[in-house]
C-alpha cells in the first residue's frame, strides 16, 4: 500500500548559523518508511544525545530537517495544503514523555480530551462526544466515572499518560509517536500504559513508533527495533535478534548494562574503554573513541549497514564480508 510516512535522508544540524561555530549534528542522513500497512511497532532505542528525540519531532513536522525531506503519504509535510496538514495531524499523533506538562492545570482533564473532537469534528451531538470520551478511557484500562471531572493533579502519573494515549486514539490516526512514554512513571504502572499502546495496534491497526532509552521496555512492546548512536543507525532489525544476539559493540554495551535478576550474575560482554566522552566524527566511525574492539579502518571511514542476517544489519567493520545496505534499505531488514 506504500509509504505513510518517510525520512529520506534526512539531516539535523543545531548551532550552524552565522554566528555560532558550533555544529551539533543532531541527525545524520537518515532514512526510514512506515509502511500504510500492516500496522507495526517500531522502537527507536538509544542514549541521551543519539537523535531520538530529534527524529520524532522532524516526523512530526514540528521543526524542519537542514538537509533530506519528511514525506507524508508522498507529500514533503513542510508543502502540504491546509487541508493536507489536518490530515497529516490526524493520522499522525504524538504522545510526549511528561504527561503533566500536556495538560492545562486549570482545567479539568475533560477537556484535553473534548479538544480533538471540536477540532476534527468528530461528533454531531455531546451525547455522541461523551460516548467518544468513555469508549476511548475504556479502552486504555481507565473508568470514565473516576477520571472524568477531576483535574491533573487528582490523577497519578499513570493515570494521565493513560489519558493521553486515549486523547490520540479519539481521532483513528494511523501512526502514534510515543516518545518517552513510561520513563516517567513509576515501574508498576509501565507495563499498564505499555499493554495499552500493544493494544491500540493490534485491536486498532495503529502502527506505533515508540521512542526510548530503555532496551527492556522495547523489548517488550516492539517487533522492530532500531539502536541509534551520535544521529545514526548502528543496528536494526528483529528486536528478538537484537536483544538477545546483539552484533555492534555499543548494543552489546547496552545490553550488557541492564541489571540480571541475581545480584551475582553478570553479563559476559567487551568493556569499554576509561574515556567515554570522546565522538569521532572526522571521518571515521562515531563509535571509534569507545568502541572495545575498535580497529584502525574504523578510525579512517564510516561503516555503512552490513546485512549480518535476514533480519538484522550492523554498521561496524566487524562484518565488512557481509553485504552492505544502501540507506534507503534501511527497513528492508525488518520482519513484518
């Protein structure tokens, strides 16, 4: 059914203005496809500084790429008509890492909810707008009688992030970006808000992109997963793969620093060197100053993504026998 909305290799560049010498490269020629159909989830996963957040509100068309074009349903998101803009609105909804900072604190939690309605004409009558309202909290796991009339404060954490999930749900998109989604709630409620997202894809074929630090929690709700790194890919592929096969050294890092259940058990997995502050980025690898098995090509070029397997690719030096993809082929590894 093609593409519904596109990356193509797409640039951020922050601090690159005349009076700055500073250059930040936020985001570095990166290309992706969310297919129209069928309906996926995607994790983007990676430390603070490797371009996650930055991906998501390009997609989004809140800021516009230095170099590269968003596309949505084909069309650049920064061109598109007035009424191509309430589409895209429409189909594409955002969910934000601090749920408090959504909402109005003088106003009910009502009406962060009765907003899209208005905006997108979704009822005829109020009793069809209060039943939008209650299918929509029903369906992420709240009860309209004990949150409706309350205002942000009265509700957890969890609670309003759930409120939040049933706010993008009332208007049918076809893409949710979840950016941060549970890192500020507490770990007993991650699971509740994660089981809701799980559910609006499979019961409601919305494709979901969930943005995270946290290799566990996508883990557990993605199929596909992409590990950034300084702006690009470093491995992509079957989240199962990845997770428990990892191939690039800094995935391995990752992986080896989530905790085991047993306080004696640790992971076997390369260390790091002493210094990890420095970033190579004058034409070799950007993971070269803390890579464990750096080697002396990774500091002369940048590796492109090597198809290591069926489902998986890793842009390391490491497997310079495999076949390398073309940016645009980045997806192509992904199990659908």
């Amino acid at each position: 059914m093609g593409a519904l909305l596109e990356a193509r290799h797409v640039t951020k560049v922050f601090g690159a203005g005349l009076l700055s010498k500073h250059r930040t490269v936020a985001l570095d020629d990166f290309s992706l496809t969310v297919d129209a159909a069928p309906p996926s989830v995607t994790a983007i996963v990676g430390e603070s500084g490797s371009g996650k957040t930055t991906l998501a509100r390009l997609l989004l068309g809140l800021t516009p790429p230095t170099s590269g074009e968003i596309l949505y349903l084909g069309k650049n998101v920064h061109r598109m008509s007035t009424g191509e803009r309430r589409t895209f609105r429409r189909d594409v909804q955002v969910v934000f890492q601090d749920p408090y900072d959504s909402y109005n604190p003088f106003y009910r939690v009502d009406h962060v909810l009765a907003e899209p309605i208005a905006n997108f004409r979704l009822a005829k009558s109020a009793r069809e707008k209060s039943a939008l309202i209650e299918n929509a909290l029903e369906a992420v796991g709240l009860r309209p009688e004990e949150t409706l009339g309350r205002y942000p404060h009265q509700l957890s954490g969890g609670q309003r992030q759930r409120v939040m999930v049933a706010r993008a749900l009332l208007v049918k998109p076809r893409l949710i970006i979840a950016d941060e989604p549970v890192s500020m709630v507490d770990a007993s409620l991650r699971a509740t808000i994660l089981g809701s997202l799980r559910k609006l894809n499979q019961q409601f074929g919305i494709s979901i992109m969930y943005i995270t630090h946290d290799l566990t929690t996508a883990y557990q709700i993605s199929k596909n997963i992409i590990v950034m790194y300084s702006g690009s890919p470093v491995e992509v592929g079957d989240v199962d793969a990845v997770v428990h096969r990892p191939k690039h050294p800094y995935t391995q890092l990752l992986i080896s620093s989530i905790p085991l259940p047993h306080p004696r058990q640790t992971r076997n997995a390369p260390r790091a060197p002493a210094d990890l502050t420095g970033v190579d980025t004058a034409g070799g690898c950007k993971f070269a100053s803390r890579c464990p098995r750096v080697m002396a090509i990774c500091r002369e070029s940048p590796p492109p993504l090597y198809a290591t397997d069926q489902h998986r690719a890793a842009a390391c030096h490491l497997y310079a026998d495999a076949p390398a993809l073309k940016t645009k082929e980045l997806d192509a590894v992904f199990v659908e």
